[in-house]
C-alpha cells in the first residue's frame, strides 16, 4: 500500500498543478467546488476502497482463459455497455472510449483456437433507454417518469437517464455493426404491463418528408466523421410509431421486424423471470 499511496499522491500534484492553471476560469459551481475538494481530502478512503476492490476482483494470468475454455460448461463474454455506444460505430461524439461490439470477444475466441460451439446473442430491453447526452428520436418524457433504472441515477456529470419507445431503426442499425446473431434476449417486458398500449418505431420521417428504416454503416471502420454525419442526422429525425396491444405480442412483432428469432424474454430480475423460448416457438416468430 506504500507504493500504491506514493504513486497516488504523485498524480494528486499533478493534477493540482493542472487545476491552478485554469482555476480562474472555472465556474464558481457546486459541482466545480465538490470536484475540487477531492484533490485536497484525506485519501485513506480511496485506498480502503482499493483494498476491498482487490478482495472481490479478480487479476488473472493470461492463460486463464485457455484454461476456462478447456472446461465443460459455458464461458460467457459480456460487453461492458451497449453497441449504439460503440467508440467506432456509436454517434459520435456521444460515445464511449472501447469497442462494445462482438469484436473483442471473436479476437480472444480466435487467440486461443477455440472450435466449439459459439452462440450470439443480442440483448435489448423492451424500451429504448439512453444515460446522458446524445440523440434519442424515440424519447418520451412520460415513459422517463414512468419507468426510472434502479442502477442508473440522474447526476452533474453523466446527466439524466432518459427512456423512450423500442426503436427498430436503431435495432437494425445495431444488428448491422455487431455482427451475425443467432437470436435476440428481449428484456424489462414485465416494465411495460401497465402501459395501455406499446408503441414501437418503425420508421423516422425526415422534413422534407422522407422515411428512414435502417441507416447504413459506414463501409470503414474509424470514420468519426461518417459517424459524426450520422449523428447530425438522428438529431432532425421524427419517429413513426406502430401499435402492439400487449407485451405477449412484442417478441413475435420484434422477430418479423428484424429477421431474427427472439431466444429469451425476461420478466423481471431474478433468474426465474427468464424465459428461454423453445426452438418451435422460435421458428414461429420468425418471418
């Protein structure tokens, strides 16, 4: 912990030093103060914080996981956050700083000369959601009051967390940059049993009255600007609602839209709320 605290108060002086070049201009801000106050406090929090991290993580050789995938059983790959955040195919610059496609997940399959089995799986709530800035045609000020995330919270920094109706546009454009999938986990259905009616996106209208039913990728990865155009686009889209009477009718109604069956349907958050559809079922989703 010696050596963890030496460094730690090497980057505090560091950024004190940046700070008091610009601290002049900063706002006079509750936000600004309480940030400010974190480069003068007492840091033993910050290494208690540390120490109980390093209980519960766990920092593993590179072999570790050639050795998992040797074993029976399933080895699942989770992105951190959402593909429509992608730091490449995202809407710049409302993105994230990784790759959150398949990618990462192929690379390390590919590493270690893995050949077994490898199942795909798209995962969406039965709404659109959205934390902080960005556009979001499908937002809805009513569905945000209505439907408010237990783990993620209104802050100064992030902004607020917004919800809106099921995009299908946006689906499709997030099957187009993740890679082939062999099915989709609908999640949150049991969020909008209350609602009357749900009402999809199926389309945008643009002023000068054209549709927009899918948006195309840009044929090159790590064009910002490509994905910056794309951004300025959404911003002055409207969404064209449908209308689904009932969560039971979604999965089947989202299957046909996109071409790809519906595999799993979460009502709730225990693992007994999940729902794996059987293969019949599927194919009877399917288009």
């Amino acid at each position: 912990m010696d050596r963890l605290r030496s460094k730690l108060a090497f980057l505090r002086r560091v950024n004190r030093a940046k700070v008091a070049a610009i601290q002049a201009a900063l706002p006079n801000s509750t936000a600004v103060v309480d940030e400010l106050a974190l480069l003068f406090d007492d840091d033993t929090w910050l290494l208690d914080s540390y120490r109980t991290f390093m209980t519960v993580a766990q920092i593993v050789s590179e072999n570790y996981l050639a050795t998992i995938l040797q074993r029976s059983g399933t080895v699942v790959f989770e992105a951190a956050q959402g593909v429509l955040l992608d730091e490449w195919r995202g809407f710049h610059p409302y993105t994230t700083w990784s790759t959150t496609t398949l990618a990462n997940a192929e690379a390390l399959l590919a590493e270690h000369a893995y050949d077994g089995t490898v199942t795909r799986t798209g995962i969406t709530r039965a709404y659109a959601t959205r934390h902080g800035a960005g556009p979001f045609v499908t937002e809805d000020a009513t569905l945000t009051a209505q439907l408010p995330d237990a783990c993620n919270h209104n802050s100064a920094w992030q902004q607020g967390f917004r919800v809106g109706w099921l995009d299908l546009v946006m689906l499709r454009y997030a099957l187009a940059v993740a890679g082939p999938l062999d099915g989709l986990a609908l999640t949150c259905l049991d969020r909008l049993a209350d609602q009357p009616s749900i009402r999809p996106c199926t389309h945008y209208s643009q002023s000068d009255g054209q549709h927009i039913d899918a948006l195309t990728p840009s044929p090159r990865l790590q064009d910002l600007v490509y994905q910056e155009k794309l951004t300025a686009l959404l911003e002055e889209c409207q969404p064209y609602y449908t209308r689904v009477a009932s969560i039971a009718e979604l999965p089947a109604m989202l299957a046909s839209a996109l071409g790809i069956p519906v595999s799993i349907c979460s009502y709730g958050p225990a693992a007994t709320d999940k729902v794996a559809l059987p293969t019949a079922q599927r194919a009877a989703v399917e288009p």
